[in-house]
C-alpha cells in the first residue's frame, strides 16, 4: 500500500465496500495489520488490510492556519501559572487530521477554557511532554525548579497539568521537594480527553484556579473530581492520595486521612473538609530537587524466592509492600533464605522500609512475633504512609540527608502529612 500522511484523505477499495476519508497512521504503532480512517460522519474505522484492493490519494493534508488571540494582562487580576509536563489534560483533537495533539501555550489554553481568563490572568509554560508512566526522578527536578521560577515571578498559585497514571506519585515527591510553598501547587489531570462530551479536564482547571485564588491554603494538593456527576472537585492531600481506578472520574480518593477541601463547580463555593492544613506565607521556598536513584519496591508475594532481594543488594534502599500488618514471607524454613537476604542488605547499610499492601489501616511491628523478628533486624515500620509516598520520601531522605541513621529516625517521622500518629 502506497504510504500516506495523517490527514490526506483517502479512498480505500474492500473486497465488498468503499471508503473514504481521512488517514491516520498512528494505528501503523500498534497494529500493521489495519489502517484506521476518520470518516466524513466523524467515527473512526479500522479496515483489515489483506481485505484491501486498492487504495487511492483524493487529496493531501490541508494546512489550516489558526488566527492567534492576543489575552489581554488585567492589572485587577491575580496571576496564576500552569505548568504543562504532558498527559491528556493538555491534549486536543486536530479534526482535520483526527489525530490528538498537545496544547501548551495561554491562547491555546484559554481557547479551551475561556473562563480562566475570568478568574486570573494566566501565564503558561512547557515543562515536559510526556505520558506520566515515563515519569523519572529528573523530571520532578525540572517541574520543582519550574516552581521556584514561577513563585519568585510572583504568581499566586501553581497548576500542575499531569498524566493521571503517576499523578499521585509526583504529588507525593513535590510535597518532600518543595518545602516551605508559600502558594498552593495543584496538580491537575483528567480521565477523559478533551475531544469527548464527557471531559473532566475543562472542571478540574476551573476548580483549580477557583480554589488558588479563593483558598488561604499553600503546599501540594490535587485537584480532581469528587464525583462521577460535574458537581464537585477536591482538593486532596499530595502525601495521603491514590488513583484507585482505570478510568473513573473520580478515581482520585485520600487514604488514611481527610480531604482538605471541595468545591462547587456551579456556585465556586469552597467547604473546608480538614481542620488544619499549611497556609499562605511570606516564608522563602527552598527546593531540594535530588534523589536517590538506587531505591526499590518489593512486593511480598507468595512462593517469594530470594533471588528477588540479592539482585536488589546493590541498592541503597528498599521499600517492601507486605502483606496485612506487614508481614513478609520470612518465617518458615523453606523462606527463611527470604529473611537472610533482607538482614544481610541491612548489615550492608541498606535502609528498609515496610509498607501494606493493603490500602487503608497501618503497619505494626509488635503484633505477631514475625513482625517484631524483622523490626530486630532493622526494618523500619512505615506506620500509615502509601507505598508511593515511602518510596519518594526515602528516596529524597537518602540524597539530602548524609546520615544514615538519621534517614532511618526521619523515616519513621510525619515530615509533610504523610504519617498520622492514629486512625479513627
């Protein structure tokens, strides 16, 4: 088949219909054995090349120039940055190409969002452009240095526009990284692309910017739906939340803790959820972007073997996910091999943490006589922190803190919100 550009339209001959419209090659990524074409009707259709007699150029892909808008600066109003790092909050649909694209700049932004132009003045600029799965400790350097230019600019509140898959994760890093925020930094996403009626992207943003100018609140919080209806968003904590589901709208929800606020879509009302939460200062931000790179997640799994943690000992430290109050396979003679592995990683100078894979409660290291055998080995008990959040707070620990002993005690601290001392 002759090889053609995303948005040349097309007539393709079957063995029993013809078709016509635009091509788009980006199914060539993930399927050769199809071409998908946008029909004139505005559906998407696949069609089985061994099926295909011929196809034919109509014509090549049109050029559509788009007239800039010039988004007048109002003196009266706030300014409010976003930071674009990728994702599909920042996607939209090219119809005459059928294709997604990103969108980064303030005209195309307000295009999509008129009404932040209501609410601030906005200023936008490109940080990535990447799915948030390909997330690395790098990228939160580039996003947190970012954020220290945009404050020090003098803006009253940072968006985060960000992929939903690691939202929660990012979150959790900014929260170690950029300590002493004196303006909020939401982290915004969205589980529908833009292209779709039923968009989340559009609310979130407004609820955002809502609450950056409406909220005394300063620190890392996330901004998404609340409900699977257009009513509310929440702002969530951004050491105590987890995406606990694909594609839901309100897939965001906090764990072990409370939500610091909602807010009404309709009426822009704020209601206060948490009783304490950082606020707006004067206060000089300091970033301190380094983390370690030799950090690992183990999941406690059954029929474990020890080959998983001695391919690990090279690392400095170990974040292990086990099993209820946190348990790990340890205790009888066929996984003791398990439990020698970890006392030898730890003799080594290697830092343990335990975590549960369980989603709400904590770790306990006195319950079981199990449990109190590897807290004698050193493993340090993790209380009620999300596995994420241990992960980036052990990572950030070991590349600011020389002292081992001292990351050991700061482990078991609440530094950002991320441990509470009980649970109701």
């Amino acid at each position: 088949m002759e090889r053609y550009n995303t948005g040349d339209r097309i007539k393709v001959t079957t063995d029993s219909k013809i078709y016509e419209g635009l091509f788009i090659d980006r199914a060539e990524d993930y399927d050769p054995t199809h071409i998908i074409l946008k029909l004139d009707n505005g559906y998407n259709i696949g069609i089985d090349k061994i099926k295909i007699k011929t196809t034919e150029l109509i014509s090549k892909k049109k050029d559509i120039k788009k007239q800039s808008q010039d988004i007048k600066t109002d003196s009266k109003k706030p300014t409010i940055s976003i930071l674009h790092t990728g994702g599909t909050i920042a996607s939209k649909v090219d119809y005459s190409t059928g294709g997604v694209t990103a969108s980064f700049s303030a005209e195309d932004l307000v295009e999509k969002v008129p009404e932040l132009h209501d609410i601030a003045n906005v200023r936008c600029a490109l940080v990535s452009n990447m799915m948030s799965e390909d997330m690395r400790f790098s990228d939160y350097k580039k996003i947190a240095l970012a954020i220290e230019k945009e404050v020090k600019a003098g803006s009253e509140g940072i968006i985060i526009g960000h992929g939903t898959d690691t939202l929660a994760v990012t979150a959790a890093a900014l929260s170690f990284i950029c300590e002493k925020l004196p303006v909020p930094v939401l982290i915004v996403g969205s589980q529908r692309s833009s292209d779709r009626g039923s968009t989340d992207a559009v609310m979130n943003l407004i609820c955002a910017a809502e609450f950056i100018i409406q909220s005394d609140f300063a620190g890392v919080g996330i901004c998404m739906h609340k409900e699977m209806g257009d009513t509310k968003c929440v702002i969530l904590p951004g050491t105590k939340s987890k995406k606990m589901h694909t594609s839901r709208r309100d897939a965001f929800k906090v764990i072990n803790d409370n939500e610091i606020a909602e807010i009404d879509y309709k009426t822009k009302q704020i209601v206060y959820v948490a009783n304490e939460y950082s606020k707006k200062n004067a206060g000089e931000l300091k970033i301190s972007p380094e983390m370690d790179d030799k950090i690992a997640i183990i999941r406690s799994y059954t029929n474990m073997h020890p080959d998983i943690f001695n391919a690990l000992m090279g690392y400095d430290g170990w974040i292990i996910e086990g099993t209820g109050l946190g348990h790990a396979q340890t205790n009888t003679p066929e996984n003791e091999p398990n439990l020698r592995a970890i006392e030898k990683f730890i003799k080594k100078g290697g830092i343990v943490v335990m975590t549960s894979q369980c989603i709400y409660g904590r770790v306990h290291p006195y319950v079981y006589s199990n449990l109190r055998r590897l807290h004698n080995l050193g493993v340090i008990y993790g209380e009620d922190m999300l596995t994420d959040t241990a992960y980036v707070k052990l990572a950030w620990l070991l590349a600011n803190v020389k002292d081992r002993s001292e990351v050991a005690k700061m482990m078991a601290q609440n530094l950002h919100g991320e441990i509470n001392d009980r649970l109701t």
